[in-house]
C-alpha cells in the first residue's frame, strides 16, 4: 500500500511540473493571449511600423481631459449663456474630429491589417462625431427650454465613448506582423481576447 502511495504522489508531482510547465510556456497573456507568438518571434518589427502602430495607438489622445464648462444648464438657462454652450459643445466635438483625422492620416497603412485597424477605430468614433454634430447644431438653433436635454446628452455622448477593443482584437488575432508591432510599442494596450 505503501508503495502504490509512493507512485501516485509521484504522477502527481509529475503532472503539476508539467502543467507549470506548459503555463510558462504561453506567454504572459495565456494560450492564444497577446504575448504568444503569432509570426516570427526572432524578428523585431520595421521601426516604421513601430512607429505607425504607435501613432494609431495615441490617436484617441485628443480624448484625454475632454474640455469641461463652468456653465450650469437649466431650466434657468438665459439666451446670452447660449454662445458658450455652442463654444463648449464644438470643443468637444472638436477633440473627436482631432482623434479621427489623425486615424484617417494613418491611411495607407504601411503594414498588413493597418487599415482593417483603422477602419475599426474610425466606427465609433464617426458615431460619436454626428451625435456631436446634431448637438452643436441643436444647441444653435432649440429654445430655450430644450438647453438643458441637448447639454446633457452631449456630455453622456463624449464622456462614454468606447472604441472597439473587441474589433481592434479580431484584426490583431489575423494580423501577425500587425500584432507583433502593437505588442512591442509602449503606447499600445492589446486588448482581451474576444470570448467569440
């Protein structure tokens, strides 16, 4: 009894060394996660790909520190605050206009999957664009009593953007070379793997 004791506490010693094992042997973001090798791991990037990547990933910078407004808008709000409201509200739209003409420059990219990648990244932000769009023309043109919904509604639509870190994933998981660059540069975060 005693050696068959033995045995299996062996097998079992032996099977967790190998499941450790296996575990370091899948990079640091598990099977199939974005530091298991998808192409060539011996070969560094083109630094001009490094540095494409590296723009695309800093793009929605403009985003950061969105512009903030001292005005408070009511029922209470008066025609002269209107001029601000507009200011404050073409600020905002103006930051994603930034972060989307800085996408679109990107293009032709110089690296297969580049412009998948920023045809992912221009979606939602041309969502938020028109939304911003109509509310700027709103804020111009609605009375008075219709200022405070059109604020609001603005701010919801800038302060909850999400790019599509689910599509941003899906073009990487068949990009190898794309993949690659984007784990290497510091300014990218490589998003989850999609649960699909």
């Amino acid at each position: 009894m005693l050696g068959r004791l033995g045995v299996v506490s062996l097998a079992v010693s032996v099977l967790a060394g190998l499941v450790a094992l296996a575990g370091c042997s899948e990079g640091p973001s598990g099977p199939g996660g974005a530091g298991s090798p998808t192409g060539s791991p011996s070969s560094a990037p083109d630094p001009a790909v490094l540095d494409w990547v590296g723009k695309a990933c800093t793009a929605h910078d403009s985003l950061l520190n969105l512009p903030r407004t001292s005005l408070t808008i009511d029922s209470a709000f008066s025609e002269r605050e209107r001029p601000e409201l507009v200011r404050h509200l073409a600020a905002l739209r103006d930051r994603f206009q930034a972060a989307r003409t800085t996408l679109d420059g990107l293009r032709p990219a110089p690296v297969p999957g580049g412009d998948d990648l920023i045809a992912v990244e221009l979606a939602p932000l041309d969502k938020s664009l028109a939304e911003l769009n109509e509310f700027v023309e709103n804020a111009r043109v609605f009375p008075s009593d219709g200022m405070e919904a059109v604020f609001a509604l603005a701010q919801v639509e800038a302060v909850t953007f999400e790019r599509d870190t689910a599509g941003v994933r899906r073009v990487l998981d068949t990009n190898p070379v794309l993949a690659a660059a984007y784990r290497q540069n510091d300014e990218c975060l490589v998003p989850e793997p999609t649960s699909s």
